[in-house]
C-alpha cells in the first residue's frame, strides 16, 4: 500500500501494449491558445505569433500533443478575433502570414500538432463581402451571401421579427434602406448564407490554404449554426429561445441538411496526406453530436457536458458514459473542462462546498457581483480542478486544455467594467459580465510590467495573485498544479492506448458511491474522492495523485492513479 504525503509520480515499470495504429488525435491532448493573451513580443499589449513561437519550448515542455489557435486573423476585435475580416492572412498586430509559418515550422519540429479556428457561421462587418453588400441593392447577389430582410411597417423601420442575438439585443441590424441583416452575435458579426454557393466554394478555398501552409486540422465555430430556415412565418422567440433540441426542430441551429456542407468539407480534407482533421464547436444535444463527429463530416465534436457538470460523482459519471457512448460509435471522445468561452474551472468548484452549486451560472452569477459573493475558495476549487483532470486524461479520447489551467488560474472576478471587452457584457446591459475575466494574459514570471506577458501592460489587467501562479513560480514546485500537468501527461503518453475502459464498482474498494474509480488497459486504474471523508487505496503501484495522500489514504476531492495487478 502506498503513503506519502506529497504529490507523486513513478514512472510504470513496463508500458503495456500499444495499438499502433491509432491515430495521433484520437487520444492527443490539445493545448487551446488564446493568441492575444498568450504571449506579447513587441510591447504594445496583444499577444501575437512571435510571442507564441518563443513560448514553444514551454508546450514542448509541457507535454502536449497539439495546439488550437483561436483566431488570429485581421479583425477589429469587437468579439475576440471571431469577427474575422480576412480568413486567408494575419491580423498585423499578431504578426504576418512568414511569423505564421515559422510557428507551424517551430511546432512541427517540437512534434507538436497545430490546429487553426475557422469561423464560418459569420464574417465581420468590415470583410469585403459585407462592405460589398452594404453598397449594393436590395437583392443583389452580394446581400444573398448575408442574410438580409426587410423591415416591417410602412417605414420598414421595425425589424422583421423578434428573435434575439446570443450576446443581447435584436438579432437585426437596420442598414438604413429598409432593410434589415441578422446577426446572431455581435451586430459586427453578420450571419453568412449557407445557401449560397459563393459562399461554400470560398470557405473550402479557405480550408486549403492553411493545409497548404501545413496546418494539421481546424476547430469549426458555431458547427451548428450555418444552415437557417428563415422561410415564413417566423417562430416567435419566446418558443425558440430554449436552443438545445434532440431532433432537429430549430429554425436556427443544428438543422438536419448540416451534415452536406460537413461531407463537402471531408473531402476536402482527404485531399490531404495525412488526412486534415476538423472538431466541431457545436452546442447540441449529446445524443446528435454524432452528426457533427461522423467519419464523413468533421470527425470529432466538443462533449460539453463536463463543463457543464457539477463537482459530484453522479454527474461524472453520466458524462463519461455519455462520452463512451460516441466511442462504441466508433467516434473519438473529446473531453474539455473550460475554454475562453466558460468561467474557469478551478473557481467553478471552489464557489460552493455544497455539492450541486457547481454550474457555469453560479459563477456567471459571481461574476456579477464583481467576484465578492458567494466567497470563492481558491484552494477548494484548485484541488478538485486538479482532481478533475487526472480523471479526464484517464479516459478514452483526446483532451483539451483551455490555457492556464495548467497553472490552476482562477477567473478573474473583479475586472473593472471600463476594461471589460466582451460584447456579451456590453450588449446584455449588465445582465452578463461577459467572458474577459478568463482571457486575461497569462503569467510567466512572479514580476515584470505583465508578469512575464510581455515588455510592457497587457491588454485587461492582471492581478497581484497572478504571481504567485506564474510559470515561473509553479515550475519550482514539485506541489504546483503546473508540475502536476507535466507529471500526468509525460505518464499518459505512455499509458494511454487503445480504447478499453471498465467502471470498478463501490465494492471494489469498499468505498460506497462517492469514488468513481475506472480501469484503463495495462492495469491503469483512476480513482477518485468525491466524499469527505478519506478513503482506503486499492493494492497497486501509486503512479501519480492530484493531491497528498495522508495516512495511504484518498483524501476528499483528490484523484490517483495507480497500475494494479
Ligand atoms: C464561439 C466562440 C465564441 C464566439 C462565438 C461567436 O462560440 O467560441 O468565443 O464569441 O462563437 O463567434
């Protein structure tokens, strides 16, 4: 039986066997980089290409398999970089298209994968098409690539009905000639027309020119959202504002002739040697995510319900099934814990020590109240952070790491709104915080104008505990969270193959059902404390635990992993 109190890792004595034949994404650990908050090499406070270039050491050293790129493109920021102006170059403050090709060389000599984001469901307002669009008639082929309408009344002056943006307000936009655009985020984002086929032909144009440029894959925006039924009459808000349906029903989301535009994308991809490979942000319901991660369309989907589940064994569970379930299609599972998109992790589980309270609308509820109520427990929330991706890189499947959760950052909850940039906090009037509060530049050192971000302030301010999680500080830490991401992926590159997973039920180490503990091939078991008080650990080799383990014992929210007979 194990004891030690401090964290541990012991490499396996043998690796079991390999399934060679896997490919690489289907168990790779994906790194998702917010390139303007990432690393800023010339002082002027965005983060930018050269800056993650010099930061390739440090993935290297990390450990991951591949990187995502949230948007870099020309943009004028007014939703992040997903108001993208120009899908084929750079925006000039994160470098050029040469400053991208020295990252893929860098990355790929690292062996390290990288992925790019295409934002198909919307351009900017300031991409050419749309300009082009403002400046022709209603009805031109240049408007049928947006979706335009007119506006009702004698003035044309009300819009053509009532559904709202995702981010607030009217989902149209009045362009002074009658006539109306939808736009399901920002105003600044016009929804694009999948119908027609300009449109179409243009993105798979796009596609080929980052796997021209040696790009491994690409994370698909708003997968469901391209397809739209605007044939009249119009539905009325009040009975489609509930997105999320298990059958296809919504005028504007998850529509069943999707998967079409996806197939024409595979073939696309197949072009390639090795085939490009594609992952669909698509917020549908579990059981049609099969469409988006079919074989012949994009191969793999974001499963969205870790995070979204609260910190108790149940809801793992079920989510983990729920995730097994794309496996015995045949699909690879994706597991994610938090994005850009989501508050963070660790300060989601360390909101409330009751179990339940775990939501993402608790801590958006927080965030209102400037990070002050309910009071966060940053400890709380960082060990069972911890303890929860010990259990997603157990399983089957890739996984991906939104960055700084490898040093366990909490969001930060007291912005001031003058700093704020996300339109969802602009456009709910106040409704929302919005999402800057977990895109604030990352630390890397315990001192310097932006900790380390770069040489001089970063774009939304960072705070004074951001020192003490810097990469600096956490890597002189056997205890750190960052050490613990480099222990449990160095171990996973050798333990996790192929696809075999068994629950071990609460007889199996007497403990009742606040352990979940699963079997993983070569004897690799997970075994995890939901409950508060400790637990026995099962006979086995101790391979690495998320927290110290008093008395060889499993204390409350920790997980371990141990190679058992
Ligand atoms: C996706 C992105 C999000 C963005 C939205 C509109 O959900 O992840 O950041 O605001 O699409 O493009």
């Amino acid at each position: 039986m194990p004891t030690s109190d401090e964290p541990t890792s012991d490499e396996p004595t043998s690796a079991p066997d390999t399934d060679q034949a896997a490919p690489w994404w289907r168990t790779a650990v994906v790194y998702q980089i917010y390139p303007r908050s990432f690393a800023d090499s010339d002082g002027d406070g965005i983060g930018d290409l050269p800056g993650i270039t010099s930061r390739v050491p440090y993935l290297s050293s990390l450990g991951v398999d591949a990187v995502w790129l949230c948007p870099f493109y020309p943009s004028a920021l007014a939703d992040g970089g997903y108001d993208v102006d120009d899908y084929r170059d750079v925006d000039p403050r994160l470098g050029t298209l040469a400053d991208f090709d020295d990252l893929v060389t860098a990355l790929h000599a690292a062996d390290i994968k990288i992925l790019v984001d295409v934002v198909p469901n919307h351009t900017s307002d300031r991409h050419a098409w749309f300009v082009e669009a403002l400046a022709s008639p209603a009805g031109s082929a240049a408007r049928n690539r947006y979706i335009f309408r007119d506006g009702l009344g004698p003035d044309q002056d009300r819009p053509p009905n009532d559904w709202e943006s995702l981010f607030g307000g009217s989902a149209w936009e009045p362009v002074g000639d009658g006539q109306y655009y939808l736009h399901m985020f920002a105003a600044e984002q016009p929804d694009l027309n999948w119908h027609d086929d300009s449109v179409r032909a243009d993105f798979r144009a796009t596609l080929r020119f980052w796997a021209d440029r040696g790009v491994d894959g690409f994370r698909v925006d708003v997968a469901h959202g391209l397809i739209k039924d605007l044939n009249e009459p119009y539905r009325p808000w009040s009975e489609i504002s509930e997105v999320i349906r298990p059958d296809g029903s919504h005028p504007l989301w998850d529509r069943e002739d999707l998967p079409e535009v996806y197939r024409e994308w595979r073939a696309v991809f197949d072009e390639y040697v090795p085939p490009r490979i594609a992952v669909a942000e698509a917020s549908v319901h579990p059981t049609r995510r099969s469409r988006y991660a079919a074989s012949d369309g994009l191969g793999m989907a974001f499963n969205f319900e870790m995070q979204d589940a609260d910190w108790l064994p149940s809801d793992y569970r079920r989510v983990i099934d729920s995730g097994l379930g794309d496996l015995s299609r045949g699909e690879t599972p994706t597991w994610l814990l938090g994005c850009h998109d989501s508050p963070r992790v660790a300060t989601r589980y360390g909101l409330a020590r009751n179990p339940g309270r775990n939501s993402q609308q608790t801590a958006r509820d927080w965030l209102l109240t400037d990070g002050r109520l309910p009071e966060l427990d940053r400890a709380l929330g960082e060990r069972r952070a911890r303890a929860a991706v010990l259990i997603l890189l157990a399983l089957p499947g890739s996984t991906y790491v939104f960055q700084g959760e490898e040093l366990g950052l909490h969001e930060v909850g007291d912005l001031p709104s003058a700093a704020l940039q996300d339109p969802m906090a602009q456009r709910s009037g106040g409704k929302e915080k919005g999402r800057d509060g977990c895109r604030v530049p990352l630390p890397w050192t315990p001192d310097g104008p932006s900790y380390g971000f770069g040489p001089g302030p970063a774009n939304l301010p960072q705070p004074a505990w951001f020192a003490d999680y810097s990469v600096a500080s956490e890597s002189e830490r056997a205890d750190s969270t960052l050490s613990l991401y480099r222990a449990a992926l160095a171990l996973r590159r050798v333990l996790a193959t192929g696809d075999e997973f068994g629950w071990l039920d609460s007889g199996w180490l007497d403990s009742g059902d606040d352990v979940l503990a699963f079997r993983r091939p070569g004897g690799w078991v997970s075994v995890t404390n939901f409950g508060g008080q400790p637990v026995g650990l099962p006979d086995g080799q101790l391979l690495l635990a998320s927290g110290a383990l008093p008395d060889g014992r499993l204390p409350s929210d920790t997980t371990a992993w141990f190679r058992v007979p």
